[in-house]
C-alpha cells in the first residue's frame, strides 16, 4: 500500500485511455502526487464518455485499452511509487442492449430493481437509461464486484470511491460487505448538508465537497451580503430566501419528473402529502433499517415533520429513502442553483446559497472535527461534478469583497446593454458573473453553458421543452457583448480579481487535515464552467513544461509553485500532516494555523494585505520565485 498523501483525478475517455494515462505516470509522480485516482474503468456503453453507464463490471474497458493496459498502467504507477483509487458505480448500469444482465429476463429480474406492476426500473436520478441495481442482494453484490475486489486483493488497486452510495437500498450494509471483502480504503460520495455529519461507516470519508464549501465561503467577505443580497432582490423581484427558492424547486420535482417513483410509493403506502414529504428533508436522505432508529435521523423527520414514515411498510421506508436524494440533487442542485444567482460561488455541490460566508472559527472546527474522525478524507476544489472549477469559483466570490463597486458596475452594464435583447435580468446577471468567473471565455464555450443553466433553471425553457427562440435571442446576447466596446472596457479589468483567494483555497487544501485531491489539468489555471466543459482535453505537454520550468529555477504559474513545494513538504514531513490541527491567532482576517508539533505553519489572509511572518526558527517553503505570493507556507527549522 502505497502511503496515502495527495490523488491526482484524471479523466479517461476516447483516445485518451490507459496507455495515455501511463504515459502520465513520470510527470504526476514528479508532481509530488502519491495515488492516481481513475475515473470507472469497467466496460462501459459504447461511446461513453465518463464511464459512469456501465454493462459490464466484471470487464476492464475495451474503449480505454482493455485489461492489458489497465495492468500495465497500474503497474507503471506502482514502479514510479503511485498507487492507484478506483472510482465505481454499485447503484446502477447502462439500459443497453450491450449488457446481458438487461437482456435477459432471469437476470433483470434479479440485478435490477424492477416494478412488478409497470415493468418500469428504478431510475439513476432522471435518466431513464441507467438502471438501479439490486446491491442489497448478496449474490449480485458479490457478481458485480468481483473483479474490483479481486484489483484490489492483487494490490493493483489500493482503494475505491464509490459513486452514489444513497441510491442503494441499504448503504450502510453494502459498505460493511466491502470492507469484509478486504477492501480497506473506501470514500464515498455522499454529499452533506452544511453541519450534517457522515455516519460511522467503514470509510476513510467523503469525496469532499464539504471542504469545498467551506472553504469557498470563508473568503467570502461578510461584509458584501446587504448589498449583494439587495442587488439580487431586485434584479429577480423576489426577495424569498434561497430555502424557500430550494422548497419550491424540490417540490416541482417530486410531482413532475419523478411522479413514476411517487406512484410506485402510493402503492406500498399512499399518502396525500408524499410529494411534499419527499421534498421536506434538509438533507439528502435517512439511513432507517427495520427497528434501527439513530438520532440524527429522527431528528431530521421531525424537523420535517413526517414522522409517520417511521410507521410504513420496510419496503416503502426503504424506497422512500432511495427516492428523496434524487429530488433533492434535481432540485436543488440541478434547478435552484440556476434560478437564485445572489453569488454563484456559493452555488455548488453540496454547498448552502442561503449562507453568504462561514466564520473563521468555523472552518477551524471543521478542521479539527476531520482530523478527529476523518483524517484521510479527501479534499477537493474542483471534481467533474462541480458547477465550476475553484478558479473560476474563487474569482465570483471575490466580488462579495467589492460588493458596492460590483453593484455599480452590473447598473452600468444593464443600462449599456440595454440595446441587447433578450434575456430578462437574472439571466443577464448569470452571463456577467460567469464572464468575470471564467474570462477569457470563448463564445462557444459561453453559449453551450448558458443552454444547459436555462435549461436546468426550467425557467423560460427546459430539456423538456426547449424554447428555442428564447435561447436564440440569449445566444445573440451573449455573441453581442463581445463586440460591445464600452462593455468590454469596463469588464475586462475585473476578471481576474480572484487570484488571492484561489491561491487562499489551495493551500489550505494542500495542507489542512484531509487528503488533497488535485482534479484533472488543475494545477495550472483553470477556468473551466459545469460538465461538460470540465472534461476539455488537457495541455498535457504545457504543464510538464511548466514543472520542467519550475525545476530549473523558472518563474511559473504561482499555482503550480504552491502545488510542488507542499506536495513536497507533505513528502518530508508525513508525521505532521499525520499529527496535530492547532488554530494559530493571526487576527480576525487571517486562517493560520501549525500541523504535527508546531512543524508546519500555514497562513493565509482572507482580505487581502500582507501574509504574517513567523519569528526565527521558520524557513519560508515558498520562498525564491522572484516575487511575493498572497499565502505563506512555512516549516520548522
């Protein structure tokens, strides 16, 4: 087992397959990185392009290269010292004719959760292709992870994270079979409502996104809430509260796209008020097993004020529990994030809009609550599941800083583009957040983002039902104001106001308690917008160049440098990142703080202004670039 240090995500499709990923290997072993973290790797539909719909799980992925590469790779890895995490995906499978566990009828029966009644299946979110899988039973757990087990009892694999562990009818229970496969190194993807805790299951923690948020939030200037909040108001005409933007979108969910699942529940246990009983939860689901009743779950019935679920029927309870995650994520994820624009930054996975910032001493409490129960969860700034990458994200939360001044600018930019038909003010305060997030942005890449949040908004069009002159005149829109002289002076200079803060959050990354996981390209900038503009080919060639660089003495990307030399730090001094969190006070603006016996000492100011110099006895790790950065990384003489 390679020791657990830093994963590096990439993203494997098309031509880029295993022999593309090895030639990788030198470079990301060089980067520091000690864990290749692989998308799922198992046969897939044909033309898949994430993995993710999978017809085989007991095949390595032709596409990619087949078991010959995959071997070869992970071999590969183990020679330059990486070992290599498995993404995979126990919830459901492709709906295709390429997948004989679909074709024939005995095996459906059995693999998949299939109504009676209707003939309809358990549906992965919305998406009528992918299919539920039965995990609860013994014998289709143990047919559909077969060859993960036996990668990672061969050593090939060190450990895996698993997609959508709350789809499964008993998660809990299904964790409990990998580890008593021998599987030791497990995170999941489960996604915690700000202040939910994760359940004492045998993993090493989630994939992150809690991290995310918080970190996001906590340069996030307080200051800016009134007046941004203000401007929002306004401009939408609505001056509810997100929770209640959340409460409305759930609830069009739970009636409309997924009124299938809704009658498969009537039918166990009716009840006039179940749409609204699913979209009530403040988290994505319960974990109820038969007379097992925890704490933290009658809590949040209670808070929903449906207790009676405890009363129905196992199976309704069980199926209750599997259906409310799916409103939740297309409710509130995939439909409020896109209507309630106050400060995109604060919108994505698993992340609270309503909460404009969190306090210092919360992120510390965080910290140490990870370092006590979670010491190797991930962490992460940017995943393919994110609405946008952490550049991008940090850039649109620095505006909370200038709050007075942005609102300012978004009259001016109203009034000038007043000529510019087409979308009405929240649509229009979407596109200017989104160019000061992602700029230089290519049309192309502006126009297929602005298709897709219309669309999940469901606003003024919809996938269902596609306004396609309305999206038209949004297009002409957005092609106008970059041919938009006075618009284009007055925006430009403020794009890239984010950088402090970006360069704020990765090191934190690199260096509070948790596993940093570095995504697919990230270490060079990235401003790369929601799925699938995040999975853009990567310049590969340009960021061994820049490591190249950086090892000759070169300037590069401070990025990059902060990456390298904490990666390297983490390298020298494992028993710190190991040992003890222990908030520094730096003053009010400052999140600092030692790891290990005051070894390492982190500090970074939230609001700008100059990073604190430790007395004698520190050396500066990020010292000799040729000019000052905005954070300070420093590591006991």
């Amino acid at each position: 087992m390679t020791e657990l240090r830093a994963t590096y995500r990439l993203q494997l499709a098309g031509e880029f397959g295993f022999d593309a990923a090895r030639e990788l290997v030198p470079y990301l072993a060089d980067l520091g990185v000690s864990h290749l973290y692989l998308p799922p790797s198992f046969q897939a539909r044909p033309g898949s392009m994430h993995g993710y719909d999978v017809v085989d799980p007991t095949r390595i992925s032709a596409e990619l290269g087949g078991e010959e590469a995959f071997r070869a790779l992970a071999g590969a890895a183990r020679e330059a010292g990486l070992g290599v995490i498995l993404d995979v995906v126990p919830n459901h499978m492709a709906v295709d004719d390429a997948n004989r566990y679909w074709t024939d009828p005995e095996l459906r029966e059995k693999f998949f959760d299939i109504d009676p009644e209707t003939g309809a299946h358990r549906r992965f979110f919305d998406i009528d292709h992918l299919a539920g899988v039965r995990q609860e039973d013994p014998e289709v757990f143990e047919e559909t992870h077969r060859l993960a087990i036996a990668l990672v009892r061969e050593g090939l694999v060190d450990g895996l994270r698993i997609d959508h562990p709350d789809g499964l009818a008993d998660p809990a229970g299904y964790l409990e079979r990998l580890r008593d496969a021998g599987v030791a190194h497990v995170w999941v993807e489960k996604i915690l409502d700000p202040g939910e805790q994760l359940r004492d299951w045998p993993v090493e923690g989630t994939v992150g996104y809690e991290f995310l948020n918080d970190a996001a939030a906590l340069f996030v200037d307080p200051a800016g809430e009134a007046p941004l909040t203000a401007l929002w108001h306004q401009l939408a005409g609505d001056v509810r509260p997100f929770g209640e933007w959340a409460q409305e979108a759930k609830l069009e969910q739970a009636e409309g796209t997924f009124a299938p699942e809704v009658e498969r529940l009537r039918r166990l246990h009716d009840r006039p008020d179940l749409p609204a009983a699913l979209a009530s939860l403040r988290v994505y689901r319960t974990y109820l097993q038969e007379e097992d009743v925890a704490y933290e779950d009658l809590e949040v019935l209670e808070h929903a004020g449906i207790e009676w679920v405890l009363g129905a029927p196992q199976e309704f309870l069980t199926r209750f529990q599997q259906t409310t995650p799916p409103v939740m994520a297309k409710g509130v994820e995939d439909t409020a994030f896109y209507r309630y624009a106050r400060l995109l930054a604060l919108n994505d996975v698993g992340g609270d809009p309503g909460r404009f910032g969190i306090s210092l001493e919360r992120f510390h409490e965080a910290n140490l609550e990870r370092a006590s129960r979670w010491p190797r969860n991930l962490l992460v700034t940017q995943t393919h599941d994110t609405k946008r990458s952490g550049d991008v994200r940090a850039r649109i939360g620095a505006l909370a800083g200038m709050a007075e001044a942005w609102e300012a600018r978004v009259r001016r930019w109203l009034e000038l583009t007043r000529e510019l038909e087409g979308p009405d003010e929240v649509e229009r305060y979407l596109v200017f957040q989104t160019l000061v997030g992602a700029w230089p942005l290519e049309r192309e890449r502006l126009e297929a983002y602005m298709e897709k949040a219309l669309r999940e908004a469901k606003r003024t069009t919809s996938w269902v039902q596609p306004d396609e002159a309305h999206e038209a005149r949004v297009m002409a829109f957005c092609r106008g104001l970059y041919e938009h002289e006075p618009f284009r002076a007055d925006f430009e200079p403020l794009a890239a106001a984010g950088e402090r803060s970006a360069l704020g959050q990765l090191l934190l990354k690199l260096t509070v308690p948790g596993l940093p996981d570095i995504y697919n390209g990230d270490e060079l900038l990235d401003l790369s917008l929601v799925d699938p503009d995040n999975r853009r080919p990567v310049d590969w060639e340009a960021r061994r160049e820049a490591l190249a660089a950086l090892r000759r003495g070169e300037p590069v990307e401070p990025k990059l440098l902060v990456i390298e030399r904490a990666l390297a730090l983490r390298a020298r001094r494992p028993a710190a990142f190991a040992g003890a969190y222990t908030p520094v006070e730096a003053g009010e603006d400052v999140c600092a703080f030692t790891r290990g016996e005051d070894e390492v000492l982190v500090a970074v100011p939230l609001r700008g202004g100059p990073v604190p110099q430790p007395h004698e006895g520190w050396s500066d790790v990020l010292a000799g670039i040729g000019h000052e950065l905005p954070v300070g990384l420093f590591e006991r003489i």
